[in-house]
C-alpha cells in the first residue's frame, strides 16, 4: 500500500494542511506548540469528522489525554514510548476503518441511486398500467356500443322482415310465424 504522508510543526499548521489536502488519518502528539494536541483533534473532528484520529501521549499527561480523548472523539490512543508495531497496526487498522466507511458510504450512495430508478421504473410501469386500463376500458365501451348496435340492427332486421312478409297479400300469418321461429333459433 502506498500512502502520502504530510507533516506540520503546529496544530494550526496542520489545520492548514487539512484545508487544502485530503486526509484520511491524522496522529498528533498531545503536547505541540500554539495549540494542544487534544485542541487540535477536537477541531478536526468538528471539521473533518470522518477524519480517524490518533494521539500519543506520555504518562504524566493521563488526565488532559482522557479529556482529549472525550473532547476530541479520538479513535484510537497510544502512550509514548510507542513499540513501532503497535503504531504500525494502529495505524493500518485507522486507514482500514476509513476505506470502509467509505465503501459503505459509496454502497449507500449505489443504493440509493438503485432505489430512484426502481422508483421511476415503478410510476413508468404504474403509468403503462393505468394507460392500457384506460385503453381497455375504451375498447370494452367500444364492443357494448357494437353489440347493442347488432341487436339493434337485427331487431329492424326482423322488422323489416316481418314487414315485408306482411305486405305480401300470398303470404299469410302462419308463414311468417315460422320464418320468425327460424330467425329466433
């Protein structure tokens, strides 16, 4: 893994740093000029709050480093003198924390992405449905419309039948009832 590191001599200077460069870790020692180490990462923290945030300290400074710790929202802590593979694996486990984060935060970005377009999807679909519901109903008023037109029609058509057997002097009655049982079966 590669990793660029950056230094600063003072918590005001390292401010400076965090406002133009991005970081995903920050370790400070609990004692630095113009500002105190716990004064320090309590300001990133309210700034760059994903920001993970180690201190070191000594034993005689227990009592600030606790408060520090409180104030400052400090992820991990180690006491001076340090073994170098302590501060190696805290380290490791502090830029490891954040490319989770991040990843999880990408994750809920894709989520949230993937939700929108199920939900345009949705009212897409909901808009198909209630279109072809609208075109259905059209067409079932269509064919009522048709089917009472037909039996409209074939009632004249009966009509007018009846009419022409009626007007014919060499056809009687009994005629027609049959040509009207034929036509009713």
């Amino acid at each position: 893994q590669e990793f660029k590191l950056l230094l600063a001599s003072s918590g005001p200077e390292a401010l400076q740093l965090l406002a133009t460069e991005p970081v995903h870790l920050v370790m400070s020692d609990m004692k630095m000029p113009q500002m105190s180490g716990a004064e320090f990462l309590t300001e990133v923290a309210k700034r760059y709050p994903s920001t993970y945030r180690i201190i070191l300290s000594g034993y005689a400074d227990m009592a600030s480093t606790l408060a520090a710790v409180n104030q400052g929202q400090i992820h991990r802590y180690l006491q001076k003198p340090w073994h170098n593979q302590d501060l190696l694996t805290a380290l490791l486990d502090g830029l490891d924390k954040v490319a989770l984060q991040q990843q999880n935060l990408a994750l809920q970005q894709q989520l949230q992405e993937r939700n929108q377009q199920l939900e345009q999807f949705n009212h897409l679909l909901e808009q198909r449905v209630e279109e072809r519901t609208s075109l259905l109903k059209q067409l079932i008023r269509q064919l009522q419309y048709s089917q009472q037109q037909l039996e409209h029609d074939h009632h004249s058509t009966l009509k007018i039948l009846y009419n022409i057997i009626g007007s014919q002097p060499l056809l009687d009655g009994a005629f027609a009832q049959n040509v009207s049982k034929l036509c009713a079966s």
